[in-house]
C-alpha cells in the first residue's frame, strides 16, 4: 500500500546524520523511562532473547542429563527443577511475550501508520511488569527451585516443598503484562489506524497481533485467578484442589487449561501473522486468500476457548466431554490447514527470493506442517488414550512452540533487523545457521515422536533402556541446535558493530513499516500517512528504480 | 567427549525393568499385546494421512521455491492471483471429511476403551498408586504384590485406581491402556491381555522426585500358570534363613532402597547397615535407637531394635521415629499389606548387613 507521501526514495541508503529513535536520545534514563513503543520492543526484544538463551540452557542440561538411561548429570529432584526451569522460562517469559512485546510492539504502530500505541504508559508497565515477573521466577531459583512442571498441577504444587508461591506469583505478575499489552494493542489498533487503512487494508501481522490481544484479554484472567487459588491453598489451607481439604484436583486441571490452550494461540498466532507477512513480501505477491487468513485467525481464536479438555482426554471425563472437545479440536485443524494451504498458494509462482528471513520462513512452514498434521495424529481419541504424557506429545508441541513459534520469531526479526538498527546481518551466517537450525531440530525431535508413541512417559529423569538410542540421538540433535543458535546470537550482535547499512526498503515491502525512514524517526512517520491504495498490491513500487540490496 | 558418554547401559536401581518391548511391522509402535486395535487401526491411516499432506505440501514448496526463485531483484511474481474459489473450498472440504472420519473412529474407539464390559467388571484388581510405588490386589486371593503384577491371558481385566497422595497415572503402552490415577476418587480402566509376556507399566502423569522410577512390572501368564496352587505372586522362599534373606533383598530393591541404604549413606531414611549386630556366637542383637513414640504421646525413648519394632517400622511408620535428623521429619511409605513373613525376610537380608562385634 503506498501513501500520498512518498517522500522518501523508498530503497536509497538511509541518510547519514539523520536523527532517528536510536539516536534522538541517550542515556540509561533515556531508555529506562521511554515511552517510545519502539524502545520499549527492543528492550522487551534483550530481555525475551536472555529468556530464550536460559530457558535453551536449561534444556540442553535436560538431553545431556538424558544421554545415559539412569541419567547423566543430576538426581532426580535436581532434574525435575531443571525439567520446570526449562518450561516456565520458555512459556512464560520467552514464547507468551516474545512476538507481541518485541516485534508486535515495534512493527505495529508501523504500520498502522501510528506515532506511537494508544496507552505508551501502559506500554512501559506491562514492559516493567513483564521484568518484575522474570525476576520473580529467577528468585524462585535462588529460594531453592520448584519442582511442579510449569503446569502447575494439583495436589502436588500444594504439598511439595519448594517455591511454588513464588513462582505462582512471578506467572500472576507475567499474566498481567501479558492483559496490559493486549488491551493496549486493541485500542491501538481501533483508533490509531491511519486515514484509508481500512480493516481489510491492514497487513495481516496486525490481524494476527489484534486475534492475540484479544485472547490476551479475554483468557490469562482465569490462569492469574487460579495460581492465586494455589498460592491461598498452600498459604491458609482452603480447599480448593486439594481432596484432603474437599477440594478437586481435575478442577485445577480444567482452570489450568482454560487459560493454557488458548495460550497456545496467544503463543502462535503473531507467529502466523509474521508469517503471512514474509511471505508475501518476499515472494512479491499479495496474499492468497487474504481475509480468509483474517477471519481464520478470529475462527481460531474464538473455537481455542471451546477445546481446553483435549489435554485431559486421560482424566476420566464422561464420554459426552470426550465428544465434544475431541469434534471442536479437529474443527480448528481446519482453519489453521487453510492458513498452511494459502501460505503455499502465495508462494506458487511468487518471486521468490532465496534470503535469510525468507529461509527461516520455508523451516517455519515445513516444520509447521508437521507440527500441526501430529496434532491431528493427538486429536483422535483413541489414539491420544495412548500418546497423551509421552514424548510424542512433547515432540509435536516443540514442533509448534519451538520449531513453529520460534523460528517465525528469528524469521520476523530477521525480516525487521534492518528496519530496527539500519544495520545488515551477515547473510551467509544467516543462512548457515538456519540450515543447523533445521537439521538440528528435527535430528532432536523426530526421535522422540517415535520413543513417544512407543510408550516413553514425559517428564522422566530416568528411563528404560529400550529409549536410550533416541535419547542419544535427539541429545545429538539438541547440540547441533543449540550450535545454530549460537552462531545466530553471534552474527545478529556482530552486525550491530560491524554490519552494513541497510536500505531503506531492505526488501521491498509496500506496508507502511518499510515506508519510513530506516530507522524510523522518534514519532515514525516524517508526514501522517494516508493510504489509498489495497493491501500488499507490489505493482505500486518501481523495482527497476531501486537499486539490487546489499548483503 | 561423546566417546566418554557411550557405555552401555547400567542397571537401574530398583525393579529389574529387562523386558525389551518388541515393535510391530511398521516399526513404529510398541506390538499391540490387548485387543484394543483399533488404535493402531486409527494411529496409522491418520499417520498416511499426514504423510500424503506433508509430502504435498512440502513437494509444492519446494517445487514453487525452485522453479519460481527470484534470479534479478526486479523480478515480478509469475502470477498475481490471490483466489481460487474452487480450490479454497477443495482445501476446506476434503480436510474436513477426512478429520471426521478420524473423530467419529477414534470416539467409537475411546468408547470401547472407557465402558467396562461385565466381564472384565467380574474380574477386578485395584491398583493403589502412592508416590513412587503400584500395589497390586487380586480378585479372590488375599495376598498383594508391589510394583509387579499378573494378569491371566486373553481374560478381559479392569483395574480400579486410587491414589492416596497425588497424581499419578497407569500406563501400559503396549496394552494401549491409559488412565489418570486421581486422589479422592477411583478411576477404572480395562483391557484383555493377547500375549503372554512380561511389560512396562509406567506411570504417566508426573508425581514428584522418584516420577520415573515409578515403574511396575506386568506378567501376563497363560492360565495354567496363573491359577498354579503356589500362585505367581504368592511365592516367598523362605525354607532357610538365607533363601529367606535372598527373597528380602530381592523384595528390598524393589520397594525399600529409594529411601534406605545397605552400605552406612543416609538417605532419605537411616541406612540398613548397623540395624542389627552380630555377637561372637552367630546370634544377632538389634542396635539402641532412640525414638519419638508417638504411640505413647510423642516421648523420646531408647530401644533395642528387634522383629516387633521394625514389624511396625513397616506397617505403621509413624509410630515411631527415628529421633534423628533428617530422618524424624521424612515420611516413611507405610506397607500395610506386606504380611509378617515378607517382613521376616526383609529382617533376615537386614541381618546379612550386619556389623561384627
Ligand atoms: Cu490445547
Ligand atoms: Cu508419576
């Protein structure tokens, strides 16, 4: 979509000397207390990606833990801490807040054509609640760790030992950020559309980020509420969960999942939406089916309130529950196949260049294949008798949260990494290490879909011998996967000291985010956008005029 | 480094978790050892479902990404289409009847699964689950084994499942069986075992430290076997003192050395090591231990280790404790069900760890 300013020749070499957000200001205050939404993403982008390289941390301690089958490293409650730490870390400090807080909170007003979001304050405290949460889980640690996995379940979270009401209130505070950035990104979005961006003109990361808020709403109430519960019942002994007390523990279940399942959608759909986006704009097309994918997003949003008892088809509901949630949770295989499909038809005959945002792209929509057909394998009933609390079960979840979430979270800041810090990764680096990452990947995971669906029970410090060759091989694959990352984390921060100045439109995108100056100036836009024309439509730039991007 | 790290691997402590589960044709699951096939029945044609959709999705990927990359940065889209109506609804349809077909075969499956037929009601065990161990209790037979189970061939079976303290849950892999075990409430789950054999019970549902090691061994015996006058699971040697001593060691890795130590490390509960003494004349004297006896109000006391005391150490743990620490605050597992003469047998392995006056 162009805008009636075309002010700026939208591929030249950024301007030396010009001010922009990075360097309008400086100082530890001057970042500490910004309201600048785009200050405040790459704060949230530092503090997620140290989430990610500790939560990573704890995991690589897991597969080694896990080379031999009467364990490696540690005993048994030391391994189940860890096991916790590796999950709580992941889900609540990395996966929840990564894509919304950094990328959502930097792109968003982009291209809604915005200064800023509607509530830049709010901004700022969901950012400092999203710390005082991290820092919470990490005294956890400190008071002697938890030992619960990051689900919390009752009675055990109630009679064990160790910090629980610590961590219970770290996920409360984290619940929290997460319903202030909702809220935030909702009114952004009603208000703060530039003139001509009418609904179906906005970019589909917006839908996506817009699907999330409002399920960021709507569903970590009940999580904050029931954590609460459980910090009540370990402090004053009210029975709630606990049978001893009266109270139930398949209740907590029910509650536990009435927040987590959506979550898994609050967790994937700005992964979506980052997606439809890179597609689009590096194969130069517009999106296939484009309000199909809008409406797939709310059709997803609004069914994932409706399917939470697929995680307890094992804890003895009547068969009448049974019916319904496993009809519903083959229903939203639905929408999300039509996502996958469209994806694959705007590629068809694209142009499609071969760069490294577009490369985690084509790992993302492989691995998500998978991902998604094995929770179709889960959603079967009978079947699911027989997986549910296997590997096989955390193979397809990492497939969705790591594989799927986590590589559209490296493929969208590599696609904004230019528009953020006007600066260039070094492309083969990038390239390389996303081919370790996606050998090292699915080298980790496909073994344990198979020791999964021979019997291999989830959460094991210890096992029987038969599994103990695909733990070795998915230990293996988990090595050469941390190594991708590493290589990773090297060349993005070396190219903030050495990398070559991006261009303007690094890529050729015509949302509005590639139609400021790079990077953007403190308030976006040099003159308030109007947009007059459709979404994705590529033919309003002049490629031939811009000359071939560097890197 | 990883030439250090391949050893083969050790024996794990506790029960002796040998049997290597066999694998069916399509070398993916566990073979099928209970009658409930329609499980695999489902598992496979979903699991060529998937394969024919990832092999057509990843094949026009890569197809599109070959034939279509971009050679000059200038270079335009092939084709700007962004629908095809025809082909949206053939992408909405056929995924949808096919997830149907899956959701209607795996809720008649899960059915089958869940409704107990008669007769596997008329033959019940209770499995009691209690952080970290399975006792099993028999139909007609009063005896009750720990963390190993049989189970009469081609005989339908349902278990009762209670737990007196958290989560737990019985899994079977290779009888396709799964149930939460859940505090305050029973469960039941059934099946009817095909193949004689013996098989992994896990438990699945993550219940705090030992969570792996909560392991139960299952022996499905043919008939004859099965209903021996000496049955299976009734079979305690104990003609001499040292058979007697060997069945205790053997019954000691299975329930008591998560918590108890033969060689003096303490653990969560005292070390056997030094319970009993051997005098010059080949008698045993039991140790001094002072105690809290909680059956006479919580006095501390001096005793002498003998049959009586550690009889009830077994049965009623809480009777007396250890008034030594760490050991006075940990809780020992209360084996209720373990008759006096199991009990003799563990005495006569603890007597074998005896120091030498
Ligand atoms: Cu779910
Ligand atoms: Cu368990």
């Amino acid at each position: 979509m162009t805008t009636n300013v075309p002010v700026i020749d939208s591929h030249a070499a950024p301007v030396a000397g010009r001010k922009n957000f990075l360097n309008c200001s400086s100082g530890f205050l001057s970042w500490a207390g910004t309201l600048d939404h785009k200050r405040i993403g790459i704060m949230y982008l530092v503090g997620v990606s140290l989430a990610f390289l500790a939560g990573g941390l704890f995991a690589l301690l897991v597969r080694l833990h896990l080379w031999k089958p009467d364990g490696m490293l540690f005993d048994n409650v030391q391994y189940n801490q860890i096991f916790t730490l590796h999950g709580a870390f992941m889900v609540f400090i990395f996966v929840i807040p990564a894509i919304p807080g950094s990328l959502g909170n930097m792109v968003l007003p982009l291209m809604l054509g915005a200064k800023d979001v509607a509530l830049p304050r709010l901004n700022l405290l969901s950012f400092y609640l999203w710390l005082a949460g991290a820092l919470m889980a990490t005294l956890a640690i400190v008071l002697g760790g938890f030992d619960t996995g990051w689900t919390f379940y009752a009675p055990y979270s109630l009679y064990t030992d160790q910090a629980v009401v610590t961590i219970g209130l770290a996920v409360f505070v984290l619940g929290f950020s997460s319903i202030f950035t909702g809220l935030n990104f909702i009114v952004t979005v009603h208000k703060l559309r530039a003139p001509g961006l009418t609904w179906f003109r906005m970019p589909l990361f917006v839908w996506a980020i817009y699907a999330t808020a409002i399920l960021q709403v709507l569903a970590t109430p009940v999580l904050g509420i029931t954590v609460l519960l459980v910090a009540f019942e370990r402090l004053y002994h009210i029975g709630i969960f606990d049978p001893r007390l009266g109270g139930d523990p398949v209740l907590f279940e029910h509650f536990f999942w009435f927040y987590s399942h959506p979550a898994v959608y609050i967790m994937v759909l700005p992964a979506f939406g980052i997606v439809s986006e890179l597609v689009s704009v590096h194969s130069r097309k517009p999106l296939f089916g484009y309000k199909l994918i809008a409406f797939s997003s709310l059709a997803i949003a609004i069914i994932s309130f409706l399917v939470w008892g697929h995680h307890m088809f094992t804890s003895g509901q009547s068969t009448y529950a049974l019916f319904a949630f496993s009809f519903l949770t083959f229903f939203v295989a639905i929408p999300t196949a039509i996502k996958e499909f469209s994806w694959v038809a705007t590629i068809w005959k694209g142009s499609i260049a071969l760069n490294a945002p577009m490369l985690y792209t084509l790992a993302f929509l492989i691995i998500f294949a998978i991902g998604g057909l094995t929770g179709v394998i889960l959603g079967a009933l009978n079947v699911d008798i027989h997986l549910h609390d296997t590997y096989f079960v955390v193979a397809h979840f990492h497939y969705v949260m790591m594989g799927s979430i986590a590589l559209a979270f490296f493929a969208g800041l590599h696609h904004w990494w230019p528009k953020m810090f006007g600066v260039m990764y070094n492309e083969t680096l990038a390239k390389i290490a996303c081919g370790i990452i996606f050998v090292g990947f699915n080298t980790t995971f496909i073994p344990q879909f198979i020791m999964g669906s021979r019997g291999m029970p989830r959460r094991y410090a210890t096992y029987v011998p038969d599994y103990m060759g695909f733990h070795q091989a998915s230990t293996i694959g988990a090595m050469v996967l941390g190594a991708g990352v590493a290589l990773m984390v090297f060349y993005l921060v070396a190219s903030l000291f050495q990398g070559k100045k991006a261009m303007q439109n690094q890529w050729g995108g015509v949302t509005l985010d590639w139609l400021t100056p790079t990077p953007p100036p403190l308030e976006n836009f040099d003159e308030a956008p109007v947009v007059t024309t459709e979404v994705y439509d590529y033919s309003t730039l002049d490629y031939k005029a811009m000359q071939t991007p560097v890197a | 480094m990883f030439a250090l790290l391949i050893q083969d691997p050790v024996n794990i402590n506790g029960p002796d978790r040998s049997p290597q589960q066999a694998v069916d044709a399509y070398g993916q699951l566990t073979k099928l050892a209970s009658t409930f096939s329609h499980v695999d029945g489902l598992f496979y044609f979903t699991y060529a479902v998937c394969i024919f959709f990832f092999v057509l999705i990843v094949g026009v990927l890569l197809f599109s990404v070959v034939k279509y990359r971009r050679k000059t940065w200038d270079q335009l889209p092939a084709s700007n289409t962004t629908h095809n109506t025809p082909l949206e609804v053939v992408w909405t349809v056929i995924p949808l009847i096919i997830v149907m077909i899956m959701f209607a075969w795996g809720y008649m499956g899960a059915r089958d699964m869940t409704v107990v037929p008669l007769e596997a009601s008329r033959n019940t065990y209770k499995a009691s689950a209690k952080q970290w161990n399975w006792t099993f209790h028999y139909p007609n037979h009063p005896v009750a084994s720990y963390n190993e189970v049989w189970l009469e061939v081609g005989k339908p079976v349902q278990f009762l499942l209670e737990s007196s303290d958290v989560l737990h849950a019985f899994y079977l892999p290779a009888m396709r069986v799964k149930r939460d075990v859940i505090p305050g409430r029973y469960q039941s789950v059934w099946f009817t075992p095909t193949t004689v054999g013996e098989y992994h019970l896990f438990c699945a549902e993550y219940c705090g430290k030992d969570h792996s090691k909560m392991y139960a061994k299952v022996h499905v015996v043919d008939t004859a076997t099965f209903n021996a006058p000496q049955r299976p699971w009734d079979q305690w040697e104990d003609s001499t003192p040292e058979l007697a001593a060997k069945s205790g060691a053997n019954l000691y890795s299975q329930l008591c050395i998560a918590c108890h130590s033969v060689n003096g490390t303490p653990g969560v509960g005292p070390s056997w090591k030094g319970l009993f003494i051997k005098n010059a004349d080949g008698t045993y004297t039991g140790r001094q231990r002072e105690v809290i006896d909680n059956t006479d109000g919580g006095k501390r006391k001096t005793i002498t280790v003998d049959d009586a005391y550690i009889i009830e150490s077994v049965h009623l743990p809480e009777a007396k404790k250890v008034a030594e620490e760490p050991y006075v605050r940990n809780a020992m597992t209360a084996f209720p069900d373990l008759d006096e003469r199991k009990v003799r047998g563990l005495i006569e392995y603890m007597k074998t760890l005896a120091d030498t006056k």
